[in-house]
C-alpha cells in the first residue's frame, strides 16, 4: 500500500505525524491533570506519567486518527458490491507493531524501576515480606481473644516504600509516625515525644518515617499530593520513608475499602515549618500530659478505638451511632 | 453425513444422548472431558497446597505452638493402602480390555473396599486426634485438605460402585466400550497422586 | 434439574429425522441444542445487565452530590458489591459463553456441542446462581465489594456473604463445565478440511479463554471454600486475629480474578476479528498473529495477578516483577490493535450498526488499554490504585471493550439467530447515545482518581462534585440507551424484515446454513470453500482480467 502513496499525500502525512507528535510532547507535559506534588519522589512520579501520557496521546491519536479516516474514506460507496483488496498481512508491518511497543514498555518498565528505586521501593528493609508478624496467640476454643502485641525489641522488615539509596547516607535519623488504621479513623502516635492525634504534623525538609498498620479489617494509607499509597494490613506492619518539600495542607485517604464509612476516613496532613511543628508539637505534650496522668502510656493501643475516635468524630462527619458500633464491635475493641 | 462417530452426540433428545452416553459406540470425546476436568480439579488442590506452604514458610513458628504431633503410622498404612489399590484397579481395566467382566468386577469390588478402609482409617485418625478444626491455622488446613480429600475418595468410591452396578448388565463393558471404567480409574488414579502431595506436605514436611 | 429433564422428554418426540421447528418453549427448557443454550446464555445474562445497570444507576444518583442522601452509605456497598458481581459473572462471562455455545459449533461444521447434556447443565447453573445471588438482598446483602477482601467480608454479614460464595461457587463450576465443553468441541469436532489455521478467529479465543478458565476459576473456588471456613466454622485461613493472613486470600483471588478479565474480553476480540473483516469486505489483517496473540494474552494473563497488589502486601522485587510482565501483555495486545485497524484500511466499510460498534469498540478499548500499560507502572500505579482512575480504566475494558464487542456481536449474528434482520436506524440511535453516554460516565473518572477521589465510597469532598455530575448524567444516558436496543431487539425478533442465509455474505460455514439454522444446523455436512476471511479474493477468480496491481491502485485512488 505505502509504495503507492505519491508525494503530496506524502507531505501531508508526514505533517500531521509532525502535529501529531508535537502535541503529544506538549500534553504529556502540560495535561494538568495531577494535583500539586508536595515531594521530589512525587516529581519524580509526575515524570513518569509524562512520559506515559505523551506515548499514550501519541498512540489515541494514531489510532483514533486511523479509525476516523477509515471511516470517511474507506466507507462502503452506495452501489458498490465489490469487496476490498485480499490484504492479508504485511510482515515488516507486523513485526513494526510487535517491536516498538515492545521496546517502548521495556523502556517505561525500566523508567518506573528508575523512580521506584528512588523513592526508597526496594529498599531491602522494606521490600521484603516478613509475613503476619502479629501472631495472635490462641488458647483452647475461642477464637480471637488474645493477641500477642508487638514484640518491641525485635526489628521487623516492612512492606512498603523504604529509604532512597542517597537518603541510606543521610546521617539524620527520619523522624518516625507510628500509624494506626481503624473504622474509621487513622491515628498517629509520635513515639518520640508519645503526642498522639488524630491529624498528621510534619515539618518541612526532614525525612519522614511511617509505620502503618490497622486495627480491624484492611485499610489503605494514601497521600495523593505525595503519590504514596500502602495498604494496612492488620498483623502486618508496613511502611512508607518521604520527604515533604513544601508547605501545606494535603489530604490523607483511606482507599481501601473498610466498611460503610469507608468515604470519611480522611484526615488532614499539616506540612509545617519546622519551628511551627515543633510548636504544635509542645502545645500536644503540654495538653495530654494534662489530661492523662502518664504521658508516656499515651499509645493508641491503651485506648479503645471509639475512645480515640469521640473528640474527631463530630469533625469527621462520623455518626454517634458508627461510634457505637465500634464499641461493640469485638474486633475493635480486640486489636487494641 | 459426517459418519456415524458423532451423530449419537448430536441429537437433541435426552434419553438418545444418554443412549449414546451409555453404549459409547463413537470416537470418545470423553476421557477428553475428564482429562480437562481433573485438570481444573488438580488446580483447585494446588491452590490449597500453595496456600498450606505460603502459611508454612511465613508463619514464624509452623506448626504453632501447641500444636501436637502427628501420628504417622496409621496415615503411613493408609497411604500404601490407597497407593496399591491403585495398581489393584488397573487390573481391572485390564481385565475388561479382555472382555473379562467378572474380572473387572472382582479388581474393582477389592478397590472399593481398600478405598473403604482408606476412609475408615481417616475417620480413626479424626477421632483420636487431640486437636479440632479451628483450634489453630495448622489444624485448620490439616481437617480442610485432608477432609476435602476425603470427599474426592467418597466420591470416587460412589463411581467404583456405578461401575459395578452397571457391569451386572451384560455386554454393557466390553473391550471395545469401557468409558466408565476408564473414567472412574483415571479419577482414582487422580486421588491418589493428590493424596501422595498432600500426605508430603501435611505429615512429613 | 430431574423435573426439567422429564419436561423436556415429553414436549419433544424422540425423532430427530422429522422436520421440527424450534418453538418458544424450548428455550424454558432444559434442552440440549447448542443454539437454544447459546440464546438462553445471551437472553439470561442480558436480564443480569439491566438488573445490575439499575443498581448502577442507584449508585450514579447517590454520587451526584457529595453526601450520602440517597441510600444509606452500607446499602452504597452492598450496591456496587452487586453490581460488579452481577456485571462480571452473570453478563460479562456468560453472554460471550452465550456467543461462543451458538457460535462454535456452526463456524466448525458440528452438529451440537461435545456434551450437549453437561452444556446444558452448565446454564441452567447461572439462573440458580443468579437468584442464590439476588436472594442475598432479603438477608442483607454482601457489603465487602466484589472483591470480598478478608478480614472485611467476614465481619459484615454472615448470610448475604455466605450466599454472594455459594452463588460464586456455582457460577464458576458453570464456567468451567463450560469451558470443557468449548475445548474438547473445537480441539475435536472441526469438518475434517479445517485445520488449525482455517479456524475463525472466535475460536481461538475461546481456546485461550478456556484454558484460562480451567486453570483460573479452580483456585477461585480453593479460595472461596476456605473464606467459607473462615466464615461459617470460625477458622482462620484469612483472618489476622487468629494468625491467618489476608495476603494469601488477595494472591488466591487474583489468580483468578485476573485471568478473569481476560476470560472477560477474549470472547469480544473473538467477536470483533470476525465482525470488522466481513463489513470491511477485507480479509482480517494478520490472521496469525491475531490467532497465536491470544495464546500469548492467555499465558501471560496468568502471570500478572499481583499487579492488583502493588500497595498491597506484595515486596518491592515482586512488584518489579509483575510490573514486568503486565507491561509486556500490552504487547499482543497492541498486536490485536493495529491488526484491526490495518484490517479496516483499505477495506469497503458499510458503516452499520454492527461496524459501528466494532469500530467504537476499538476506539474505547484503546483507552483502556492505555491507561492499562499506566496503572503496570508501579510508582504510578501506588499513586492512583483504587481510586476512580482505576474505575474508568476497568469500565473502558470491560464496557468499552467486552460490552460493545457484544453489541457489535449481537448486530451481526441477530439475523442468523432469530431469522429477522434488526432495524438499522435504532441500531445507529443505540450506538450513539451508548458511545457518548459511555465516554460522558468514565472518562472524567479518569481525572476523579488522579485529583484523589477514592473509589467504593458513598460520600466524597465537595470539589469533585462538578466531575461526579458529568459522570451521573452520562450513566442516564447510558440507562437510556438500552431502550432503543430492547425496542429494536423485542420487535425485530417478532416481526423484523426476514433475514436470507447470508445477508452479509460472509464466508464463514454459520452462514452457509439457513436462518435460523435447521436443529442440527446443516442440512448437509458443509463444505470448506475458502479460508474463513478471503474477502476479495473469489472477485479475484470472477472477473479474471483484475489484477492485484489493480485493485491496488483501486485503494490508492481511494487514498487520494
């Protein structure tokens, strides 16, 4: 078929591939489609989609192009009975199709592996899975009703996103959240200065290092403005190693589905200046060691979850009845 | 007419499919059948397998604590029960490949009944065991792969048995037509492989 | 199943040689032709899409607004839980099962199925599950999605999850009865001239999707059985407070559920190979490596579950892993792609309704495949799994791909099964309101899940209302587009223009018998005359003073 092609078709083919390409290298960077990115890992992931988006614009336009002037000018004239030309295949053609897209997912696949890498995924401490650490302890019949807590001397490897190969070198020590999933709420418990709260506080330009896992059924840890997601598995401790670059509000998610209230377990991520964290930081020791007489035992697990859960609750939008629930719901009140 | 190998299968009446069914006077597309279907059956054995070594290699301690030991003499007899009653079968397939009906008859009666005891010794073995179903995740898969094992045994006992009542009718087996036979001791034949890899897994691993 | 079978027994004489006509009771019937099971399949499944498509509407009017002011937020999941159940095991899997039992038997020159009584067991199996499955609303219907992830799906309702398993249970066994029947019948019973490579192209896929289900669907049902255990006896397989682990239900689950996609639009490439070539009047494009590309799809389609994992409890070298094999799948994928389009250029396309949707269907699966070759790429992929990205991008594979293969499919074969043709003008209304209404509903779900709207959730912030009104008014007008379809269906079956043999003059054998097909479905055993797309070819023969060269310069003419 190419070789019949004369000059002027020529030209306007090679035009349009042209405009073609053009505007995809311009969409795939200019789509505006992804909130703003709070991390340099999240940049980085903004890059891959880039690239992806541009190679994708390219192909819907090939395609589309293709089927639409199929369309128009290959339409089936009235009166015309005949059947088209007995094309049935075009090696070099074919072996076009296969190869190129091989070579460009190869390329993505290697890319992503690239930015994965950076952002601390195979990290070896949290690339591997140790598996249910939280073995529950079971004696005679009756199932769920002790569980063996965390052996606290004891390092365990995580799930998740771990530290960058060039954060390994940093000498500063991450600052670490301990994070608690439950219907439906999330609850952070900063084991340095034992400040527990419902909202997360970091400051601004300093490692960050969660340590995610839930209470009762799955939950997922989702940061869309850090592209961070790590499901909480109850029994599982998983982790996610960020860097915040930049001032702001951002929203924190649960995406995975746990139960009717699944939408409202949101929170708020407060990426604070350091001065400004470490006033709020104060300000919450100061308030809880008012309100408990032993800070120190201020950790989630000393607490039922609905205790946790009362003074959000109204700003969450969770019902008094839900709280109730959880009362009574066994699991709750066993995991904690 | 494509010849008269297919047309049995094509009618549309029920009693003249059965007909075919039972007469079997076509090119058997059968075995065909059950090879595909042990097929998905052996998966849904090799995902409660790979499930059983999942929690073997990841669970700290495996068995859990508090978990007694197994017996193996009983299960050890058991499995050389069912591993030769196996070869005992075969004879039987034989033996009708010769048109000998009441070999077939006596090979698969003496199946049966080491398939009986096969299942006698397991129901032994659940009542003098210290444990029970949900007491921890070891013995949960121990009852779940050893019962739903069980089950396949029961099931293929119930076939040994349809064969035996159909071979009361004369001429309905013959060397030229022995689907039923065939069938069931390729699917005892399945059992018994599976319980070789359960067995491995469950009690010696 | 007994009373049905004595039913069927006294309505029909026992005498295949008479002359006899199917009448509209059969098909309540447990009957054993392939072609009554096949239009059961379809009618039965389609009943499912506008049960399920209701539900679905529900749930688009409870999103029109941020809050949960339409249906309680734990009756939205019980919504989408049925929803996506109904959609995928009783429309999706059984309507391309329903095109394949009609379908294979002719296309091959065989009489009947292999196992016509175990095909029509394997149907009747989907009516009991589907009701099992319905009946779970009367006792509070599942609420753990379609997923039924553990530990969730043990706390929310023993009956309705319990019933939501069972009807699993049976619908699988349904799938892989029928998946046994679809193998030993192409593998053996082709006319004796159609070697592997004069096959039709839907056999192929029914090959690869066979093989998928009878790998796949066992260790869905090894799944099931023990989240049974879990959930009735009180066992611990899947459930951390005992020790259990929730991982190994996600890896049983995707080893199924993802195959399970493929189970799902294998079929309707099946369909589309051989839609696009007859309507194009142009042979398919590459028939070998359509063909063996199914193959491929299906191998590699078992090694991609975890994929569906990445946030899960899946290591960082395992997540590398199956980034690296989901990306390679796009590869036959794309091969498909192309090969469809090199298929049309060229061609002398009747825009019909038919064409229409085959070309729709390339069209929206694009898009789907696209964002498909995205969400492998692990560090994109942690950032947008289960949020609304990931709803758009399984809507256009599954409706933009599976359901407009259908309706492509339905088009073309609708003369062939009932003996009428279908109007051409509805045909036209149907394919436009459901192109727009289906890209109006998905694709700002696209931007829903980067911008950060989680999916699975009855109440959401209030920036993402204006995205969720584009997406309610789009699922109306879908609503509103089987309308026209059920108009057109309903009254062309009764009294639509009578429909020749061959209206489309297509080559392959369903179309050298009558319409609709005598019962066993030729009169005389057919004859392999030319491959199954040699479109252009016979033209060649009749008129023997054109050449290649010029029916080439024909389509460069055209070009210009």
């Amino acid at each position: 078929m190419r070789k019949t092609v004369n000059t002027s078709s020529r030209i306007t083919i090679l035009l349009t591939g042209i405009a073609a390409t053009l505007f995809s290298l311009w969409y795939g960077q200019n789509n505006g489609l992804l909130p703003v990115a709070a991390s340099e890992d999240a940049s980085q992931v903004d890059g891959i989609f880039s690239l992806m988006m541009t190679v994708a614009t390219g192909l819907f336009l090939l395609i589309q192009g293709a089927l639409l002037f199929s369309a128009i000018k290959f339409r089936r004239r009235k009166g015309d009975e005949t059947d088209g030309p007995p094309i049935a295949g075009n090696v070099p053609l074919e072996i076009a199709w296969t190869a190129i897209p091989t070579v460009m997912v190869l390329l993505i696949s290697v890319y992503s592996f690239d930015v994965y890498n950076t952002m601390g995924g195979l990290d070896r401490e949290a690339s591997q899975d140790p598996g249910p650490q939280k073995v529950s302890y079971r004696s005679g019949q009756h199932p769920g009703s002790e569980l063996l807590a965390f052996d606290p001397g004891q390092k365990y490897l995580a799930l998740g996103v771990g530290a960058s190969p060039q954060q390994k070198e940093e000498p500063e020590e991450p600052l670490p959240v301990e994070v608690n999933g439950i219907q439906y709420a999330w609850i952070f418990t900063y084991p340095d200065t034992g400040v527990v709260s419902g909202e997360l506080h970091l400051p601004v330009g300093r490692q960050i290092d969660l340590k995610i896992t839930a209470g009762d059924v799955l939950h997922a840890f989702w940061l869309p403005e850090f592209r961070l997601k790590q499901d909480a598995v109850p029994g599982r401790e998983t982790q996610l190693r960020f860097e915040p670059n930049r001032v702001g509000e951002y929203s924190v998610v649960c995406a995975e589905l746990c139960g009717a209230y699944h939408g409202v377990m949101k929170t708020t991520l407060h990426v604070q200046t350091p001065e400004e964290y470490e006033h709020w930081s104060q300000e919450q020791q100061i308030a809880q060691a008012d309100k408990l007489e032993n800070s120190v035992a201020a950790t989630p697990n000393s607490r039922s979850a609905s205790e946790f859960l009362a003074p959000y609750a109204e700003r969450m939008g969770v019902e008094s009845q839900t709280l109730e629930q959880l009362k009574a719901s066994p699991t709750a009140s066993a995991s904690n | 007419m494509q010849g008269t190998t297919t047309d049995e299968y094509q009618t549309n009446s029920p009693q003249e499919v059965e007909a075919a069914a039972e007469h079997e006077e076509h090119e058997d597309y059968r075995m065909f059948g059950v090879v595909l279907f042990l097929i998905a059956e052996s998966f849904i054995f090799l995902g409660m397998f790979v499930a059983f070594v999942i929690y073997r290699s990841v669970v700290p301690v495996w068995p859990p604590e508090g978990t007694p030991e197994l017996e193996l003499l009983l299960p050890g007899i058991n499995t050389i029960i069912l591993v030769s009653s196996s070869f005992v079968m075969h004879r039987g397939q034989s033996a009708i490949k010769n048109n000998d009906t009441s070999g077939l008859r006596v090979w698969f009666a003496i199946t049966a009944v080491m398939g009986a005891i096969f299942l006698a010794g397991q129901l032994y073995e659940y009542s003098n065991l210290e444990f029970g179903l949900t007491t921890n995740l070891f013995t949960s898969s121990f009852f779940v792969l050893t019962g739903f094992h069980g089950l396949h045994v029961t099931v293929g006992l119930l076939l040994i048995f349809f064969v035996l009542i159909r071979s009361q009718q004369p001429g309905h087996y013959s060397s030229e037509s022995y689907f039923g036979v065939e069938a069931s001791e390729l699917y005892w034949h399945f059992v018994d492989v599976v319980w070789v890899i359960l067995f491995g897994l469950v009690y010696l691993l | 199943m007994t009373t049905q079978t004595e039913v069927s027994t006294g309505a029909q004489p026992p005498e295949p040689e008479v002359e006899k006509q199917r009448t509209w009771r059969d098909y309540f019937t447990f009957n054993t032709d392939h072609k009554v099971i096949g239009i059961q399949y379809l009618v039965t499944s389609f009943i499912f899409y506008l049960i399920g498509g209701a539900l679905a509407g529900v749930m688009r009017t409870e999103l029109a607004t941020p809050n949960p002011n339409f249906v309680q937020p734990e009756f939205y999941n019980r919504l989408f839980t049925m929803h996506g159940t109904i959609m995928i095991f009783l429309w999706i899997i059984p309507a391309g099962a329903g095109f394949a039992n009609y379908l294979i038997p002719l296309m091959i020159g065989a009489k009947d199925m292999a196992f016509p009584r175990l095909n029509a067991v394997a149907f009747w199996i989907i009516p009991i599950g589907g009701l099992l499955l319905l009946g779970s609303f009367f006792v509070g219907a599942p609420q753990a999605g379609w997923t039924s992830y553990p530990p969730l799906s043990l706390l929310t309702g023993k009956a309705g999850e319990e019933l939501w398993i069972l009807s699993v249970l049976l619908l699988g066994t349904s799938s892989i009865l029928g998946a046994i029947n679809f193998v030993t019948t192409i593998w053996k019973m082709r006319v004796p001239s159609m070697g592997w490579n004069d096959m039709p192209l839907l056999c192929w896929s029914m090959l690869a999707t066979s093989g998928l289900i009878l790998i796949g669907t066992p260790v869905l049902a090894a799944a099931m059985i023990l989240l049974s255990f879990d959930l009735i006896v009180g066992t611990t397989f899947f459930n951390p407070t005992g020790g259990g682990d929730p991982i190994v239900y996600q890896h049983m689950f995707w080893f199924y559920s993802h195959p399970a996609v493929y189970i799902m639009i294998l079929p309707f490439f099946g369909i589309i190979s051989e839609v696009l070539p007859v309507h194009a009047r142009k042979p398919i494009f590459a028939y070998r490596a359509i063909a063996y590309s199914n193959l491929a799809i299906s191998f590699l389609g078992l090694l991609v579950w975890a994929h569906h994992m990445f946030t899960s409890g899946t290591p960082g070298w395992l997540r590398m892993f199956f980034m690296a094999t989901t990306m390679l799948i796009a590869v036959p994928t794309g091969i498909k792609v192309f090969s469809w389009c090199a298929t049309l250029w060229g061609g002398k396309i009747s825009l019909n309704s038919s064409m229409l949707f085959g070309m729709g269907f390339i069209s929206a699966f694009l898009i789907g495949g696209l964002s498909g070759v995205m969400v492998a790429s692990v560090p994109f992929d942690i950032h947008v799994h289960d949020t609304y990205f990931i709803v758009a991008h399984l809507h256009y594979v599954l409706f933009g791909g599976s359901v407009l293969g259908l309706f492509a499919g339905i088009y073309h074969w609708f003369p062939k099964m009932t003996g009428h043709m279908l109007n051409e003008t509805w045909g036209r209304i149907h394919f436009a309101l459901t192109f727009i209404g289906l890209n109006l509903t998905f694709l700002p779900m696209h931007e829903l899940g980067l911008l950060g709207m989680n999916r699975r959730i009855a109440l959401y912030d209030a920036e993402f209302q204006l995205l969720n009104l584009v997406c309610t008014a789009g699922s109306y007008l879908l609503a509103v587009s089987t309308i026209p379809f059920l108009v057109n269906a309903i009254w062309s079956w009764i009294r639509g223009r009578q429909a020749s043999g061959n209206p489309w003059k297509a080559l392959t054998l369903e179309w050298q018998t009558s319409s609709p097909p005598a019962i066993e479905n030729f009169d005389e055993e057919p004859v392999l005359w030319s491959g199954p797309y040699d479109y252009g070819i016979d033209v060649l023969s009749a008129d023997s003073e054109e050449s290649v060269e010029e029916l080439l310069s024909e389509v460069q003419a055209d070009v210009r």
